[in-house]
C-alpha cells in the first residue's frame, strides 16, 4: 500500500491531494510532497499501513516506541482530528502547518491553549496546570517539594488568570503569552521552511507536473 | 525554582519537540 514506493501510485486511506492541502495550509505543493517522503517513513515504522499510529509517533518522537508521555499524547490527539487513533496523511500536513514560520501567531496560541486544556473544557484549569507540571518533573526525572510545585502553579497562574476566576480562558491565554514569547517556542519550526532540503526524493515521486 | 513560569517548565517537555521528527 502506501508503504511501497511505485510509480503505480495506489494512495492509504486519508491520502489528500497536495494541491489542496498546500491551498489550505502555510504549505507550497512541493513541501507537501516531500512531508508526504516523512510522512511514509513514519507510517510504515511498526504498522505498515500508511497510517501514523501512536507507537509509530512515539518512536518516531523518542527512539522508544513504548514511552509514555502526556504531552506527546496531547500533541497525538490533537493531530487526529477525526478522532479515529490513527494520523492521516491530511491530518499529519494541516497539524504541521500550524508550526510553520509563515502561520499566524494566533493559530499557534490557540493549538497550545488547546493543548494545555487537558480535559477540554474550554478553560485551562490550575489542576491541569499541576498535572502538566508533574508530568514534565516525572519525565526529566526532577525533583521539586509539593511546596515547590504549589508555588509555581500559583504564581504563574495569578499572573495568567487576570479575571482571578480560577481558570485560564482563551484570552487570558492570548494575553499571557503575549507578556511571554518564549512559551510559543516550540510552535514554530524553522526546519518547515526548507522542507524539501529534507527530503529531495519527493521530486522523484511527484504527481504534479509543475511543483 | 519559584520563579520558574510553569509553562515555561512544560514547554521544555520533550514530548513537544516535534522537531526529532525531522531527525534522519
């Protein structure tokens, strides 16, 4: 299926047409074709379907197909968006292009308010907030007191919750952020602009004739 | 550490680097 590479083009299931996807994302044709050369490799790591299941996004994240990780799954779930358990080929390009350089910073504010709105509520609530903290501590094998924990989620939370009603809504989000650049770092990045540099072979497996 | 913005801390989480997806 979408694991052989042919010149007989049979297409996976969610397969999109990148004349489309690039019309609809910060994308241009050819770096659509060539996310597709990645999206291959990483579709066909484990379960060679041509789908990205969530072994095949946490190997391909972490070298280990079996670690688990809260934001990895946040970042899994929130790229399948039929939410079916499996990234598609469409769903793998208009979630990237959010982490694009030319995307709008406020498509990147609003994918990391939803993000960290663990439970989908809408709000980001200081419990989530304490849960997420935990979870980084947990990862990188660091060590901080309660105390030390509590403090952080509350003084980062009384400088975001400026209604000070106990949660972080979408605008409080936009504001924060704002005041801090640096929390959208890793929604850009800079490797998206030059994607084709990555993998030249999209030109050899290209269906458009001028891309 | 009390100083540290919570966000800030979770944004190091390696989870969210989708950058290693790049990686060859």
């Amino acid at each position: 299926m979408g694991c052989v590479r042919s010149r007989h083009i049979k297409h996976p299931p969610g397969y999109e047409d990148p004349v489309i996807l690039a019309a609809e994302t910060s994308f241009t044709v050819s770096d659509v074709e060539a996310l597709y050369e990645l999206f291959k490799k990483l579709s066909c790591s484990i379960i060679k379907d041509g789908l990205i299941h969530k072994e095949e996004f946490q190997l391909a994240l972490f070298r280990n197909s079996n670690k688990e990780n809260l934001f990895a799954d946040r970042i899994f779930d929130l790229f399948d968006l039929k939410r079916n358990g499996v990234i598609e080929f469409g769903e793998f390009v208009r979630s990237l292009s959010i982490f694009h350089p030319n995307t709008p910073e406020a498509e990147k504010i609003a994918f990391a308010f939803r993000l960290y709105d663990l439970r989908h509520t809408g709000f980001i609530e200081r419990e989530e907030l304490k849960e997420m903290v935990l979870a980084l501590l947990n990862e990188s094998d660091l060590y901080l007191s309660d105390d030390v924990v509590e403090t952080i989620v509350d003084k980062t939370f009384s400088q975001a919750d400026t209604k000070g009603d106990g949660k972080i809504d979408p605008e409080e989000w936009a504001e924060f952020v704002k005041r801090n650049p640096s929390l959208l770092r890793n929604m850009t990045l800079p490797y998206l602009k030059d994607i084709t540099m990555g993998f030249p072979s999209f030109v050899m497996n290209s269906e458009v004739n001028d891309a | 550490p009390a100083l540290m913005n919570a966000f800030e801390l979770i944004s190091t989480s390696q989870g969210l680097n989708l950058g290693t997806l790049f990686e060859k």
